[in-house]
C-alpha cells in the first residue's frame, strides 16, 4: 500500500471517528435534557438569563424575547430573583446593565436584579450562578436550540435547573446559530469532564440577598 493510500484511509477513518463523536455528543445533550424543558414551571431560587447581544444600548431580538419570558415568569412568582448574565468586558460595552435596567423599566424591582457581568459563555454564566451566587435550584430562560446545551452544563456542575423556552418568533440568522451550537455542544461536552474556573470568580453573592449589590451602570 502506497504511503498516499494509507494517508487517504487514516484521513477517512479520523473523519468517522469524528463524525460519530459529534452526533453522539449532540443527541446525548438532547436525550439527556428534552425533560427539563416545561412551560409548566415550579418554584425556584432565580430564573438565570442569558445574555444575547445589544445594538445601541438595546436588547436585540433574541434578547428582548429571553428577557421578556423571564420577567413574566418573575411577575407569576416563580421565583424571587433575576440573575442578568453577559457580557461585560469593556467599558463601552455592558450587556448586563441593558439588561436590568430594560426589566426595571417593566416594573421588576432593582433590588431583585442580580448582574452578573462576567458572564462570557454559557458554560461560565452557569458556573457562576452555582459558585458566584449561590443558587441551588434555577429557571435558565433562552431559545430552545440553546437551552439543551445549557441544561447539560447545569446538570454537570451539580445545580438543579429548568428550562423555559423563548420562541415567539423566527431570527435571522438562526441557520448559522444551529451549526454553531453543534460544535458548541461538544465543546462544553469536553468542558463538562474537565470542568475549568471561568474567567473570574471573586467573592461569592448569595442569590438571597439585595440585587444592588452587583450594581454598576444602570442606563
């Protein structure tokens, strides 16, 4: 057998392999988190929001919808606290402070509001509502395709979690975000088994008490 053959027959082989790992990683995620989703939701610590993206100081779409589900579910007492998870890494740029202050302007109170502005991934802002801020038992609140991912994630580092979907409408884009979140999968799969320290961890901020606390620019 030529060394070319046998190169072809390596690359073909580490593609299946490849390719079987993927899928199995993708449908475990599903298999194992389609039960948690629930429009039927019980009592929780907080309900976890997970950041989205803002244009101009505003929620995009995909954010305004997460938010809004979740703040319903705060006015049907489903849970006493909000946790605002996103990005916040440069000054010109504070997802999480959007984020509170869109939902005190529906009425939440600040005090209820907890900003989590080292929310880089999902795996982190999971991570950090268990270590940073206590909770024990979350409603996570973003779109279905995103929503099996971060259960898995919950349920690996030991915090008891829900999902509530946030679809009312369609995204542009979202062709993209699906591909995406296949390889997405399987990376936080991998982080799963190791488990990393996010970016920062800090002091911790029990979910129990006043919101304010985690203040820093409110628009």
């Amino acid at each position: 057998m030529t060394k070319i053959k046998k190169l072809v027959i390596c690359f073909i082989g580490i593609s299946i392999v490849g390719c079987l790992f993927i899928t199995s990683v993708n449908l475990y995620v599903y298999i194992s988190t389609k039960n948690q989703i629930s429009k039927h939701i019980e009592n929780a610590d907080c309900i976890l929001v997970l950041g989205a993206g803002i244009r101009n100081n505003q929620p995009t779409p995909m954010l305004q919808d997460r938010l809004d589900e979740a703040i319903s579910l705060y006015q049907q007492k489903k849970a006493p606290k909000l946790i605002m998870s996103g990005d916040h890494s440069r000054n010109d740029y504070n997802e999480v402070a959007v984020m509170k202050n869109y939902a005190i302007e529906k009425g939440v109170s600040s005090t209820d509001i907890f900003m989590d502005h080292a929310g880089f991934s999902t795996y982190e802002s999971i991570f950090r509502a268990k270590e940073i801020f206590q909770a024990k038992k979350v409603i996570i609140v973003t779109q279905d395709y995103h929503l099996y991912r971060a259960l898995y994630i919950a349920n690996q580092l030991g915090l008891e979690a829900v999902g509530y979907a946030s679809n009312p409408r369609e995204y542009r884009g979202q062709v993209k975000r699906d591909i995406r979140e296949i390889a997405a999968r399987c990376k936080d799969f991998m982080s799963c088994i190791y488990k990393p320290n996010p970016t920062y961890l800090g002091d911790t901020i029990p979910i129990s008490g006043d919101g304010n606390i985690t203040n820093d620019i409110i628009f």
